[in-house]
C-alpha cells in the first residue's frame, strides 16, 4: 500500500507536468518513425518509436498525450524495483524508501518525463534483474523464461542490454550458483530471447547493420569525454544522496550470509563500467543498474540510520532535501523556459524541448523568400531528424510541405522525388569538403533561427539558405546521407 502511494504521487506528478515544455527533438523523430512502423530503425529498434505510435494515438498527439507511455513506464519500474528490495529479504520500510528513492532520482525523474528509449531501459533492466535474482534464489530453471522474454524485448529496444547479460553472465560464473546453468530451461530462455530478437536482428543485417555505424561514431566522437566523466556522472545521476545506499548494495550480498546468491548482481555492475570504459560508451549506460543496487542497499542503510544519533539524522535529512531539490530542479519542467540557463549546464535535455514551434516559423520566413511560382518544386532539406520532425509535426499548419532529411532513418524515408528541380532550402551548412558542399551549390542566406530567450540549444543560431542542386535527388541521395 505505501509503494501505491508513492506511485499514485509520481503518477500525478508527470502527468501534471507533461505538457509544460514542448516536443523533445527526439520525442519528434519517435512521433515519425511511429507512423512508419518496422522492424527497425537506423539508430534504434523499434519498441520506442511502436509506444510512441500507441501512446499518441490512444491519447492525442501532443506531448501529454506521447508521454502517458513515459509515465506507465516510470510507474512500471518504481514498483519492479520495491519488488527487488523485497526480494533481497527488504521489509515494508525498505521497499517504501526503495521506491521513493527511485521516483525522486535525477535520472528516473529526467526520462520518465519524456519518451526515450532510455525510458524503456529503465524498465527493462529491472525486470531482468528482479526475474534473476529470483532465479538465483530459488533455483527454479523455469525463471529462464522470464528473463529471456524480458531480454528479448531489452534488444527489441536497445542493444545495450547484452551488457547486462554479459555482465549477470560473469557474475554467476564466478560467483555462482551456477546450477542454475545447468538445467534445459536455461536454452528454453535463449530460444524465447532469440524469437523475439529475430525480426529486429534481420532488419539491422538487411540494412547493413546502420546501428552499429551510428554506435562506432559515438565512440569515436565522443569516446575521450565519455571516458573522463564516466565515474563523476555515476555518482550524481541518481542523486549524491544515495550514492552510500547503492554502494552499500555493492557490499551486502558479499557481507551478508544469506544474500551469498546475489553476488551475480553486485559483481555485473562493474563488469558492465569496465565494458562501457572500453568502448567509450556514454556514462549514463550504465545507470539502469544502480536501482536494482540501491534496493539491495536500502535494507542495510535504514538499519544505520536507525542506529544514528539525532544529530546524524537530521543532517541527512537536510541532505536528502537538498539533493530532492535538485532532482526535481534538473529532471522536471519546473522552472520557466526562460530560466533554464543553469539548468542547462547539468542537463541540456530541457533546452531540446523549448523553441519548435519558433523554429517552424522560421523555416516556414525562408519558404516565403521562394517565388511562388517554384514552390511546387522546391525542397526543405533539414540537417537533422529533429528539425525534420519539427516539421513534419508543425509544417503543414504552415503551409509547409513534407520535409527531407538525409539524417538517421530520414534518409530511408527520402530521396524527394526527382521532379523537384527547384530552389533547396537548406537547413544549416554544407560543411567545407563534404559531399554536401558539392551537391548544393549557390547558397544565400534568407534567415537564422533564435530560440526563445536564446537559450542555448542545438537550433539555435541555425541559419537557412537557399540553394542549388547539381544532381538529380537519386544519385545525390546516398553521398548526402549522414548518421552523426
């Protein structure tokens, strides 16, 4: 009963404030590839973009009527992982301070806000880690199944959940118990994982395997700072405050005789560090394993502070109010558009939800410097999914037709058709050298686009030109293509 509460709370928390901000650029470019359902997309499989379809077309296609599937979600994962700290021996009172604790976190606030395949993770992760331990507790071969079928729909949404199987995998080899290995079940569980991978493994070969392409260019990109912010980031994205309580996660199963099963988990955590280190993967990959860890650490943690002095309790909990504080600073819309500078410095998802519908006008100022008499066979060239998804959201109640875009997935959705010889209007630049420089030619600028406030997102201080093609769309297409 107090974990309903708690979720009742975060329910009509999200739900209050999903509609304060816009679109995010990625909510946009799930709302479009939605619309066109497959087994699979440039840089994603498809799970994300089929509840973004679901979502908006159950309850509207605004931002809240998207983000109901974000707040089930979030709901979803507080109430799997109180049942994790209950299947690690955790009364009412760890279960109760286990979901709190995960509905105020930073990380859980900031992705259960919006939609992004993040969101799903969150989930994901959980389940597999509830449905092991409790395989590892019980030796029952029959929970294969479920962690199979919950494996399955992780790589159905984001393949980064073979780094957690690797990393459960290598915990109970070297930890045990490994006669949870040995039994049949164990491959009844891989084929149910292996039907459902299936589709979205064929689509990604079918199509030259684009996610791995789009997965080498982070690395290669971003891989140094990645690396660098790698331990800094693990302890604040949750929250600072309960860093003790997922390192006392870290330590139960090893101290505590009775939880000798669950080592498995405690050593997959870092195992998976290790693994993201190696392949410069983002910092927040890892953080769907730190809330199974907090509810094995909640347990031992409420035992201290009962054992704590007054003075020692009231100062945590000042410290617990202040780091609260800042989770719902950083993770909701709380604050105005305008007051987001600061809180762009933390977390510059914010900033990608704020401007849209500015930025249609904008585009929408260019398409009018175009004679009218060559708009039936001009071009809106984006430079990025979420501009093509601005677009194609707040286009055409401005006259605006469908955009291209040779971005991600856009660019299975392109080429424009060949009769369109017309002027380009091309959002951004053809930077120097690129195939783009030699394929659009002739470019004057007819506008820049300022967000709101001039908050510092990525569109801002975009300019709009209007260009030439040299080629026919079909050949141009291919060398115009980008992932990054």
């Amino acid at each position: 009963m107090p974990v309903g509460i708690v979720v009742a709370l975060q329910a009509g928390v999200l739900t209050a404030l999903s509609g304060r901000y816009g679109f995010h650029r990625d909510e946009l470019y799930f709302v479009a590839a939605g619309k066109r359902p497959d087994w699979g997309y440039v840089d994603q499989p498809p799970i994300t973009p089929w509840l973004a379809r679901a979502s908006t077309a159950l309850f509207g296609e605004t931002p809240m009527g998207l983000r109901v599937a974000a707040t089930l979600l979030g709901i979803a994962t507080v109430v799997v992982v109180a049942l994790i700290a209950r299947e690690v021996g955790g009364g009412r009172g760890a279960q109760l301070a286990t979901a709190i604790a995960t509905a105020l976190s930073s990380y859980v606030l900031a992705v259960t806000h919006m939609l992004a395949t993040n969101t799903a993770d969150l989930l994901l992760w959980s389940l597999i880690a509830l449905f092991g331990l409790r395989l590892l507790r019980t030796g029952d071969g029959r929970w294969w199944l479920a962690v199979g079928a919950a494996a399955g729909l992780g790589m159905m949404n984001k393949w980064l959940v073979l780094l957690l199987l690797s990393g459960l995998a290598i915990g109970v080899a070297v930890a045990g118990p490994r006669g949870v290995l040995r039994t049949w079940w164990l491959a009844a569980g891989i084929g149910v994982a292996a039907v459902l991978t299936a589709p979205v493994v064929l689509w990604q070969a079918s199509h030259g395997w684009p996610m791995l392409t789009v997965a080498g260019g982070i690395s290669e990109d971003d891989g140094v700072e990645n690396r660098v912010l790698f331990v800094p980031m693990q302890l604040l994205y949750l929250s600072p405050v309960l860093v003790p309580v997922w390192i006392a996660g870290l330590a139960r199963p090893s101290r505590d005789a009775g939880l000798r099963w669950a080592r498995a988990l405690a050593i997959a955590y870092p195992v998976v560090c290790v693994e993201l280190l190696a392949l410069g993967g983002k910092p927040y990959y890892s953080v769907p394993l730190l809330l199974p860890l907090v509810a094995l650490g909640a347990e031992p943690v409420l035992r201290w502070l009962a054992r704590t002095g007054t003075v020692a309790r009231a100062l945590t909990g000042v410290a617990v109010a202040v780091c609260v504080a800042a989770s719902v600073l950083i993770g909701l819309p709380v604050v105005p558009p305008t007051a987001l500078g600061p809180v762009l410095a933390v977390n510059k998802e914010p900033g990608e939800q704020v401007g849209w519908p500015e930025f249609a006008d904008t585009v929408a100022a260019g398409w009018a410097r175009i004679p009218a008499t060559e708009r039936d066979t001009a071009v809106i060239l984006a430079g990025n999914y979420g501009e093509a998804g601005a677009l194609e959201y707040y286009g055409p109640e401005r006259g605006l037709p469908q955009p291209y875009s040779p971005h991600m997935s856009y660019a299975d959705w392109g080429p424009p058709p060949d009769r369109l010889v017309g002027p380009v209007l091309l959002i951004g630049r053809a930077e120097p050298g690129s195939p783009a420089a030699r394929l659009i030619t002739g470019c004057r600028p007819v506008g820049m686009h300022r967000a709101p406030a001039n908050l510092d997102n990525d569109e801002n201080g975009v300019r709009l030109s209007l260009c030439t093609l040299t080629e026919p769309w079909s050949t141009a297409w291919p060398q115009l293509r980008h992932f990054y």
